[in-house]
C-alpha cells in the first residue's frame, strides 16, 4: 500500500476493511505467503504499530506462528504423554492426573487457550473442591512440563504456568518412633511380619524395596541387605519388579548385629524357599501388597499405643533420624536411603562399608540399651492368623 510520499512499506501493509477496521498483511517467514495479522485495528496508526512489532519479531527470531498452537489441547496432551520415557506405574499416575484434574478444564481448547490466568483460575478451583495439595501440585508440574514442549515446539511464545510457588508445597512433620517403640510395633504385629517392621526402621529401606527382596538379597556374614530393584503394583492389581527410581537406589546398606537372630528366624519359618525365593510373603505364600499387609498394620499401631497418623513410610523416616543420631552425615543418609537428590554428592562422594558398618554398630547399641532385639513369643507359628 502506497503511503504519502507514494513509496510501498519494505515490509507488510495495512488497509481498511469494509467494517471501517484497519487489517495488517504480512509474508509469513517461513511460507512466504501473505498473511493476515491475528486481530483487526480501531485506527490506522494502531495497525502500523502492530506490522512494526511483527516486523522486530521476525528480525530478532523471535515469531512465532500464531496458528501453532491452535492444536486441541487434549490430543497433544495424549501425544505428550505417549511419547515419554517413563516407567509403567510412572506413566499410570501421570495419565490418571491428566485425565482427571486437566484435560476436564482445558482439553476442549487449544494448546494457545491455556494463558495464566486460566491456570491460576484451575488451580484454584482444585483447591477449593478439596483436592488433596499433593494432587494439585502434581498436576500443576505436569501441566508446566507439558507446555514447556509446547513452547519448544514453538507452538506458544512462553509458557503459561507462571504462578509462584505453586510447585511444591509444605510437607507435614511426619511421627518418629524411639527404638523402644520400634520394638513395641514389632512385638505387636503379625510374627511373620516382624522383621519387616524392623527392617524398615534400621535399614530405612522403602516398602517396595522390602517386598521385592529375595533371599539371596541378605548377607548374615557381611550383616547388609543388598537392594537391587523395588516392587511396584498397577492400578489392575498387577504386581512386578522395577529398578530403584534411580541409580543411587541399588545400594548394600548395612544392619545392627542385633537384627541377625531375627533374620535367622524369619528364615527359617516365613521367607520362601530357594535364594530366589522372597523374603516376606503372606500367610498363603503369595507376594506381599500393601492392601494385604494394611490391616496387620493398623492392628498393629493401635495395640502399640503408638499415633494412629502413623504411616508404614513414617519407619524411614524414623531410621533416618537414628542413624542421624548415631552420627550420619548427610551425604552418608542419602547414600543409605538411596536418595539421589544432591547428584554431585552421590557420584563423586561415595561412602565407605567401615564407616556404614560404624552406623549399623551404633543403630545395635541403641536397640540394647533400650532392651531390644530380644526372642518374640514361642509359639510364633500358632500365634499367626491363617
């Protein structure tokens, strides 16, 4: 379009529509097509200032194709998903999570209809229909991870989920046992279950990692359980064997020589047969599940005398604070538990057996001290139910 000293713009033009509304036309840079601009203007001045923005856009790389993110929001989510390297119990949550708290809100749309304001207006409204906050700032990290693909895709020019602190949230302080309690929780429960219960308060292993040990797994000599996979159980009730969620998590931690009569017992009277053979199972034989095992637990608690808020995790928790107490430095703790969270640490700091050992040592003279560690009830095999 001619402007007043009758020369045509170098870049795009503008022109008046019938509505009396001003339109902006440009060569898409990657087509070399023209292109109208995604809005019309009130005044010609307007509409110059637009095809001026466009044009600094294009010169410094930074255009992006307003008709990218014009996909339906739910089936990138899908493709997203589909197209992730994650394990199977991984890839289950995260699917249930799209699929329940975010494809509701914003899967009629568009990937570019998702802007700021909607988000803080979804998280909001989870929160306030009583979704649990873990729930809400999973879904939240899933839905910044999402749109951060989106923006490498180029389909949106910056990611929309930019709302402070909603990414993480306040963990609750959690119960801790003293040794005395420990035992009393061991002493209450299932007699099959017992060095379960004392295992994950003195090796701080996870539940998972309990399940999926293997007789060949313990080592009385070296007093240490070698931890080299977890088990994990689908929403169908499938159960099966997984790698730690990280390398940090294949690991030898050491145990109090107090605990070798228990694992000598449990042996012999609960654990399957055959090295392969796992070390806790139920009263059938078959592979021990959390829903099985959660009424023993409960009963359990309540004959202890111990918090009812008490969770089975909360014995990690509680070996980890010991083994503080016993003097553990952090990068030893992290190594025990198998955490992997400070990376440097646990590639380039690796902590000696001696000094594990030293923990386990000092772990065994608390449970003495505290009169731990002694032979349960003679009649083990009467006193369980069948």
């Amino acid at each position: 379009m001619p402007n007043k000293k009758g020369k045509r713009r170098s870049f795009g033009a503008v022109r008046q529509l019938a509505s009396g509304r001003w339109q902006v036309r440009y060569r898409d840079p990657e087509t070399g097509l023209l292109r109208p601009a995604e809005k019309t203007y009130e005044t010609k001045t307007d509409a110059q200032v637009a095809l001026t923005h466009i044009e600094a856009d294009i010169t410094r790389g930074q255009w992006a194709d307003p008709d990218a993110g014009a996909v339906n929001f739910a089936d990138y989510a899908t493709a997203w998903l589909r197209d992730r390297k994650l394990a199977d119990r991984t890839r289950e949550r995260n699917e249930s999570v799209i699929r329940l708290h975010i494809v509701p809100t914003f899967g009629a749309g568009s990937v570019a209809d998702v802007t700021t304001a909607r988000v803080r207006s979804w998280r909001g409204k989870l929160l306030a229909a009583h979704v649990g906050e873990p729930t809400v700032v999973k879904a939240y990290q899933l839905l910044r991870a999402l749109m951060n693909t989106a923006v490498d895709d180029e389909m949106i020019r910056r990611n929309p989920c930019r709302i402070k602190g909603a990414d993480s949230y306040d963990v609750p302080e959690r119960p801790v046992l003293s040794v005395a309690e420990v035992f009393g929780l061991a002493d209450s429960i299932a007699p099959r279950y017992r060095l379960l219960v004392l295992l994950a308060a003195f090796t701080t292993l996870r539940f998972g990692e309990l399940a999926a040990l293997r007789r060949k797994d313990i080592d009385l000599a070296g007093r240490a359980v070698v931890v080299r996979r977890a088990q994990a159980e689908l929403q169908n009730g499938r159960l099966f064997d997984k790698a730690p969620k990280s390398a940090a998590g294949v690991r030898t931690v050491s145990f109090p020589a107090e605990l070798v009569d228990e694992i000598q017992r449990h042996l012999e009277h609960y654990a399957a047969a055959g090295q392969d053979g796992h070390l806790f199972v139920g009263p059938q034989g078959g592979q021990l599940r959390r829903s099985n095992f959660r009424d023993d637990w409960v009963k359990a608690r309540k004959a202890a005398g111990v918090s009812a808020e008490l969770h089975f995790h909360d014995l990690r928790h509680t070996g980890n604070t010991l083994a503080s107490t016993a003097g553990a430095s952090t990068r030893e703790l992290m190594t025990r538990m198998g955490h992997s969270s400070s990376r440097a640490a646990l590639i380039y700091q690796h902590m000696t057996s001696d000094r594990d050992r030293t923990i386990a040592d000092r772990l065994g003279a608390m449970i003495r001290k505290e009169g731990g560690g002694g032979t349960p009830g003679d009649s083990e095999e009467g006193s369980e139910r069948t």
